[in-house]
C-alpha cells in the first residue's frame, strides 16, 4: 500500500486486542485499537478510519449502538466481530448497518483477507469509489417506476426524492439493474456484491435487501423462494 490504510478497531479484550492490531500493522494496516464504545466513538470522530471493526460485546456503548452511530455520520465500510455465530447477533449488526461480520475466534489470515475484500468493493480510501464491476453498469439513468438510478453520479431517487444508500446497497442495487426481472441468487450476489470468492453466509444478502426495500420500496424487489430476488423492471 503507497497510503497506509487506517483501521478503527473497538474490541475490550486486552489479549485479542494487541494481538490483532499487531496482525494488522505487520499487514501494512495503521491501527486505532479502543476498548469500549464511548472511547471508539470519539476515535471515530477524530481520526474519520477508512475501516471499523466493532466487537459486538463492548462496554459503555455496545457495537450494534456503534455502529449505528457511525452509520448515521458515514458510510465507512463496519465489519462487526461477534463471538457466537448466534442470528440475533448477526442480525442486529447487519441491521445496525454493518457490510460484514466475523464470527470469533477468527484466522488472522481470514480477518485480513475479509477486510481486503470490503476494502476492494468501497475503493481504498471507504469513500464510496467503485470498481470495474460498479463502473460497468455505468451508462446514464435507469428508471424502474418511481425508481430513478443514476449509475454515473451513484445517485438514486425514489418518487423525485433523493435516497440515501450505503456503498454496499447500491452495489447490491446496481447488480440487481443489470438484470431487471431476472432472478439472482443469493450466491451470486455474495460473490459479486461482497466479492466472496467462497461460501459466505446468505443472511448478509437477506439483511441487505430487507434494508434495500425500505428505502426503494418494499415491492421492487421481489423474493423468488428457493432461488433468491429479482429487481421488477
């Protein structure tokens, strides 16, 4: 890396934590270790990290109430670190707006690689910049009834209104208007969308869609059971 890239990383155990930021700076990773939420917060505020890895179980401030909080001032890119593989934990923070989530104990070499792939889908700097895959559903202006997608500014609007996405919702919104009307699996989406290039678990599609609706419109995306969604040209 020519500009090192700047982790905010929010975990209260003493051991896990030294020993994942050391993994991160031996990466080429600059680390802001914090051990509780209130402190990651203002971490957050002060230093703008290009990556937020929130455990879940923190002190002061948990990472769901984190992670919202940073996701109502910025769309960086938050992977949250749970200890159980348990759904409400997963659930809660992919609700919460996280783009990923790690189960512990974790591979170092796994976490890395994990923090690479969301790093790739936002551009280096999380700022929203996109890659070949995004640029090529670039073109002008989509319409799907009210729905207007502008895949050359990355704006959407809904009814004339503009409507707020993170990066990784208008990536999953830009690869279901490459296909309106066809049916995209939730593997497909995984590979293309999160840039898994293994199994990954299809309740970050779900999540990511239910949230996606809200915001578009319940009805535009279709749920295809057995096969995965659609987007209703």
């Amino acid at each position: 890396m020519t500009e090192q890239t700047h982790v905010l990383f929010v975990e209260d155990d003493d051991v896990i934590r030294e020993a994942t930021q050391l993994t991160l700076e031996r990466d080429g990773f600059a680390v802001t270790a914090m051990p509780d939420g209130l402190s990651g917060l203002e971490a957050f505020r002060a230093r703008r990290p290009d990556i937020a890895l929130l455990d879940v179980m923190v002190p002061g401030l948990d990472g769901v109430s984190l992670c919202r909080r940073i996701r109502d001032e910025s769309t960086v890119p938050v992977i949250m670190l749970s200890a159980r593989a348990d759904s409400i934990d997963v659930v809660l923070g992919l609700e919460a707006g996280a783009d990923d989530y790690v189960t512990k104990p974790f591979d170092a070499a796994v976490l890395v690689a994990r923090i690479r792939a969301v790093l790739r889908r936002f551009g280096h700097a999380g700022g929203g910049r996109h890659d070949d895959r995004v640029a090529a559903a670039s073109g002008g202006t989509l319409t799907f009834g009210a729905l207007e997608i502008d895949t050359e500014g990355m704006e959407v609007r809904r009814a004339g209104e503009p409507v707020a996405l993170t990066p990784t919702e208008m990536r999953l919104l830009l690869e279901f208007s490459t296909a309106p009307g066809t049916v995209l699996s939730r593997d497909r989406l995984l590979e293309r969308v999160w840039d898994y290039g293994w199994g990954g678990d299809t309740r970050v599609v779900d999540v990511h869609v239910q949230r996606l609706r809200t915001k578009i419109g319940q009805d535009r995306i279709e749920t295809v059971r057995g096969f995965g969604y659609k987007l209703k040209a």
